[in-house]
C-alpha cells in the first residue's frame, strides 16, 4: 500500500468486530510511528496501550465511573464560527442520520455518545499523554504522531477512530492507567478491524476543496 492509499483508505471508524489484535503488532506500529516529526527531537508522546485483558478490564473499569469529571481541554472553541461550524454540524447530522438516529431523540443520541467510551467495541486502544510542561508546537508533534500510526495501522490491515472524547473522562483513564501527575491526556485511539455490517462505517466525512483552504500567492 502506497502512502496516498493509506490516506483514502484511513476514516474513523465507529463500529469495530471483536477480532484479536497482537501486541506485537502494535508495538512494531508505535515504533515505526516514532519516525514522525518532531521539534527539536523532542519526541512529546507518551503512549499507553490497553488490550486483551486489559482491554476488558478497563471497560468494567469505565462503565463503573458515572460522575462527571473536569475536562482535561475544550475539544471545540466556544461559539465555532463559519465555515467550521458547518462542517462539524454536518458530519454530526451525517452519521445520525447513518443510525437512523432522529435529532430529536435526545436519549438515543447520548446512548449513541456513550459507546465512545466502550472504544466502539474495539479489541485494543491506545492513550496519548503529554507533559504538562509542553506548550503548542509538541501538541502538534503528538498530532503528527498519531496520523503516522494510524496510517501504518490501516497499511497493516486495522482500522481506527481517534478519539478526544477521553479528555472529558480523564480521571477515569489516569486511575487505571497509574498515570504520573506530570502527564495530561491527549487523546485515545480506538484500534481494530471495522464491522463491515455497520452502515455507521459507510460514513466517509467531506472535505474543503484546495481553493476554499489553500492560497496560492503570486
């Protein structure tokens, strides 16, 4: 598979089988992903992998926790303006309406957030941290990082759904994992092979064209 393949063919997926994935795997994937760029060599990542056993364990673990928690971040600014809110508002009707899920079925549509935090009934996972030193540019490093794993990952045949819903359950994740005081979340990343039965799946989310994002200065 070619790099442009890899980045078609990469979508978040939001249903997953229960099929086994190796740790091996994931480790020669988190290594090779370490070749991403990084400012001054830095190298900001800190990774958790949670898988087999520690994958079922930790969904007992989450579905045990009900109170709500401080966000580690603001996933979206408040007040999203033009043209962002639009593409957002529209991946958001999109996939409901994938599920068949009616925007005013409000207990749906939270049933339907909730399955974030099961990894989409992914076999494995892995959770990005970062020091709560670094600023910015190391946040976009871990960005880097995580689009290079997940391109190697759909090379090697998985599929994967990034996911900063985590940042709003972070002392849920931090109390399993052990994880130092120094570190703040990122984001988890649910891993897999997707349900092709799933029409959730088919959802393939728009994109600006060049014109609308890019400027060519003459």
């Amino acid at each position: 598979m070619q790099v442009s393949e890899a980045v078609m063919a990469r979508k978040s997926i939001r249903a997953f089988l229960d099929t086994p994935i190796s740790d091996d795997l994931l480790k020669t994937l988190l290594e090779k992903a370490s070749r991403a760029p990084s400012g001054g060599n830095v190298q900001p990542w800190r990774i958790y992998v949670v898988n087999g056993e520690a994958m079922n364990r930790f969904k007992v673990h989450v579905a045990d926790r009900t109170e709500p928690e401080i966000p580690a971040y603001g996933i979206y600014p408040d007040k999203l303006k033009e043209p962002y809110r639009t593409s957002r508002f529209k991946m958001g009707e999109d996939m409901y309406a994938l599920l068949k899920i009616p925007r005013k079925d409000r207990g749906a549509r939270i049933r339907r957030l909730m399955q974030n935090y099961q990894f989409f009934g992914a076999p494995a996972a892995i959770f990005c941290y970062v020091d709560k030193q670094m600023g910015a540019p190391q946040w976009s490093d871990l960005g880097m990082y995580l689009q290079t794993f997940m391109l190697l990952a759909q090379e090697a045949g998985l599929d994967t759904c990034a996911q900063e819903a985590w940042s709003s359950r972070p002392e849920t994740v931090s109390s399993f994992l052990d994880i130092p005081e120094e570190l703040t979340i990122f984001c988890g990343v649910a891993i897999g092979h997707q349900d092709p039965s799933e029409p959730v799946n088919s959802l393939v989310s728009d994109r600006q064209s060049v014109e609308e994002f890019a400027t060519f200065v003459k």
